[in-house]
C-alpha cells in the first residue's frame, strides 16, 4: 500500500476501517513496523505488545466482515503509559519494584478502550512511579525527544508523548498529576489533555498522588484528543472520586469572536524563554485576529502552587506507595535476616533516589507536629488557587499560559539539581491543583523545537475547551512532520 497509514490521525483510521478503505490489521503492521524502525532512538516503549496488537487488529477486521457494528476507534493503535493495568501484561511504573508484577485486570480506560474496539500496541516509558519531569528516571532507560535526540522529552508521561509525536502510535494514554501530560506534549509538539479531577476513571491506574492524578490523552490534534477522551471519560463506580457526568461528546464549532481570553500577568515572570512568551503572546494575536477578546488577569495565589504541590503530592505518595513491600508481589528478598533488613533491601533496591527523595518529604510532612504546619496549610493554600481561578473565570472563558517556561531541554541538564527540574512544573501545577481541565497544543518552534500553549477552563469544560484548541490549532497551521526521526 503506497499510503503511510503512519501519518493518517486516528479519526482517518477508524473511518478508512469502517468504510473498508485499508484493515485494521494493516494499520497495526504499519504501526508496528514504525515501532521496530524507530524506538531504538527514541525508546519510548518498556514493552512492545506485538502479538497482542495483531490479535485485536484481526478481531476488529472479523467483526466488520460479519457485519456487525464498529466503536469509535475501531483498528486505532493506542499507546498506553506502564502505570495502567492491562490485564496479563507486565506493569512496572518503570521501577524495579514492580518488576514481573502482571495485571490482575484491566484498568477502567482499558475497558473503555477495548469497547471502543482500539489495540493496543506497547505500554510506554515514565518517570519511576510519574514522579519526575523528564523521564530520566525510569529504571530502564531515558526516553529521547524525537525533534531532537539529545533532549528531553518532558514527563513523567514521556514515553507517551514520544510515541505519538514519532508516529509509532496515533493516540497514547498517560497520567497527570501536576502536569505529566501537559508538559511532554509541549516538550514534543502534540496535543495533551488532562481532563477535570474526576471526568475519568482512575480504577487501575497505579496512584502516586490521588488528590491530584487523572489520566488523558495524547494525540497529533485536538480532534483525536477529543475522540479519544470521548471514549475514555465517563462516571465509574469503582472510583470514588469519579464524578456522575457524561462522557465527553461530539466535537461543535466555536464561535471565536464570542471567546474571552484571559491572560494571567503572573505566569510571565522572570525565567520564562523569551522565545517561548513571544511565541504564546503570537497565538494570542492570531485569536485577536480571529475575533476573541484577550483581558489581563490575575491569579494571585500563584506563586504559592510549586511550593504547595510539592507538600501535597510527596505526601501522597508517602502514604501510595507504602503498599510496595515485596511481599505481595513485585521485588523480594528472601536472603534478608529480619523484617527491617526485607524492607531495607527491597526498597532501597527496588526504589530510585527521586521515588525515595518523595517519599522521605512526603512522611516528614505528614510525621506528628508537622501535619498542619505542612499539610494541611497547602491544603488550604491549594483552597485559594482554586478561588483565584473561580474568580478568573466569572470574567474570562479561557485562561491561556505558556505550558512549559522553556522548551526541550538537554538529557542530563537538570538532574543533578531537582529544585531546577521542579520549576518546569511551574505552569501546570496551579490547573492540577484547582482539578480544573487544560490542555497544551504546539503553538510554533524555538531553538528547532516545540513551543507548547496552554488553555485552562473552568470544571466540565472540556467540549468547548477542545473546540477552542482545535479553532487555534487550525489557525495557527503547526506542522510536527519536522520531528527527526
């Protein structure tokens, strides 16, 4: 077949598959050979689910031929980050802790996915546990960007985002809890969305902090992130803290000129690329161009939210990630003389320093004496950023920002200081925070590589917020064909 299935979006795929234009099992050799030419440079996958992806591929083909009907992302590859539970496939949140645990069963989305009649073709590298901003710390190997092989591709969901914007994978699920979706899609020129605290099941993702963890997609536009949240977010049961709303629905235009922008003076500050500012406030002249209105505002709890993130999410994760014992599953020691000397072993072994450097200040914030003074005053700071954006919102429909201060920057750059990985967290964390939706769509190139634009909006706004970045992403005309690989 001449045409590279590759470079065709999902809602391509699926539509070719159900009018019979190419098979399902087509799409997935294609994809698979893509995987096979190109993941030794970008190592995006732990694991690459060939036979798994074939079989499902070839079910989707059997069940057009007997006529009966299809899902929405029907023969559409999906990449899948390791901190979601596929049943009977390896799930390790890059961590050697985890290391030969099998899922016990499938993950909320995973069920939705697979209704959908999507395959799945590799669980994708992270962050050890999504704790991290580069996904330099996975216990396999670091992730490369594919714009340019000697840069980050953002995290923890980097694996994720790499996938798609290589074109091993049209859609690719991750995790965000302070900005791990957000950030590596800017990092790599695609589309990702964290949706509102609660729009998606968290039933079978692996919790790192559960206050603020939600998965989204990635996608190469806003119209397969819409698609693909479509069949992905809905109320379950199993999760407490899913909401009872309906699934996100169909895409509706726009009106532009009717659009308030809000642009908050705080997130342009001293450390932010100038190339990057320049690049947002440019895709803000094109949405002036096109009729919406752009107002200053203010979020005045702003410069609170890194600082308070990062008392609330170690501690969660103190208390998550208590559960990894090696006792139950995963790594063990069975040489160790006593209990303390098993739970030494396994742990010091089986976590990485920037799991442990979490989980040591997430315990002293919780610890006796300490509680209020740190934990429960960020939480009452976390109650005034989101009042700063309810207030915002009474006067402006969207709130645009940067997604990232900078763009892709260098493997091995930041590591050895983790106060400078940290601040790359700066311009998501208040939206994670308030649990309100964002989402970051490529705006332009600095330096020869992405620029990510952010637009936030108020709770459930996820249609309108889609629509919008699908308005601008046609206006603004990005093209991620200029990736390397």
């Amino acid at each position: 077949m001449s045409q590279d299935l590759t470079s065709l979006t999902a809602s391509d795929l699926a539509g070719g598959v159900s009018k019979g234009a190419f098979s399902a099992e087509e799409i997935a050799k294609a994809h698979l050979d893509r995987v096979s030419s190109q993941d030794g440079k970008v190592k995006a996958f732990i694991k690459v689910l060939s036979e798994e992806c074939l079989a499902q591929a070839r079910a989707v083909d059997r069940k057009r031929a007997e006529g009966r009907p299809l899902g929405p992302l029907a023969g559409v590859p999906v990449a899948i980050k390791d901190n979601i539970n596929i049943e009977g496939v390896e799930t390790t949140c890059a961590s050697k802790i985890l290391k030969g645990y099998r899922a016990a069963y499938d993950a909320a989305v995973i069920e939705r996915l697979r209704a959908a009649d999507a395959v799945f073709i590799g669980k994708t590298n992270l962050d050890e546990f999504a704790m991290g901003s580069s996904t330099e710390n996975s216990s396999y190997w670091k992730t490369t960007n594919p714009w340019n092989p000697d840069c980050v591709p953002g995290g923890s969901s980097g694996g994720s985002a790499a996938a798609v914007a290589a074109r091993m994978a049209p859609l690719a699920l991750g995790s965000d809890t302070g900005g791990s979706i957000r950030q590596p899609a800017a990092f790599c020129g695609v589309v990702g969305m964290k949706p509102t605290y609660g729009r998606v099941s968290r039933f079978g993702l692996v919790a790192f902090a559960s206050s603020l963890d939600q998965i989204g997609p990635f996608a190469r536009t806003s119209k397969d992130a819409a698609l693909a949240l479509s069949v992905i977010s809905g109320h379950d049961p199993r999760d407490t803290t899913s909401l009872d709303k309906e699934a996100v629905g169909a895409r509706a235009s726009v009106d532009l000129k009717k659009l308030r922008i809000g642009l908050p003076k705080e997130y342009f500050i001293k450390g932010i690329e100038p190339e990057v500012e320049d690049s947002v406030r440019a895709a803000l002249g094109v949405l002036q161009k096109l009729g919406a209105s752009v107002t200053e505002v203010s979020l005045p709890h702003t410069s609170y939210a890194l600082g308070t993130y990062y008392i609330i999410a170690p501690s969660e994760a103190s208390s998550n990630l208590a559960r990894f014992d090696g006792i139950r599953y995963g790594l063990s020691a069975p040489e160790a003389e006593s209990l303390e000397d098993y739970y030494e072993t396994v742990r010091g072994e089986g976590f990485g320093p920037e799991v442990k450097r979490r989980i040591m200040l997430g315990t002293y914030a919780l610890s006796s004496g300490y509680y209020d003074a740190y934990y429960g005053r960020a939480q009452r700071v976390r109650t005034k950023i989101a009042e700063d954006f309810r207030s915002a919102f009474s006067d402006v429909d969207f709130i645009v920002t940067p997604t990232a201060p900078t763009v892709a920057f260098g493997l091995g750059e930041k590591t050895g200081d983790p106060l400078a990985m940290y601040l790359n967290d700066f311009c998501t964390v208040p939206m994670s925070l308030a649990g309100i939706p964002a989402i970051s769509i490529p705006s332009g190139l600095s330096q020869g590589l992405p620029v990510g634009l952010q637009l936030a909006g108020p709770a459930f706004s996820e249609n309108r917020l889609l629509d919008a970045a699908h308005a601008l992403e046609q206006a603004l005309g990005f093209d991620g064909s200029s990736a390397r690989v």
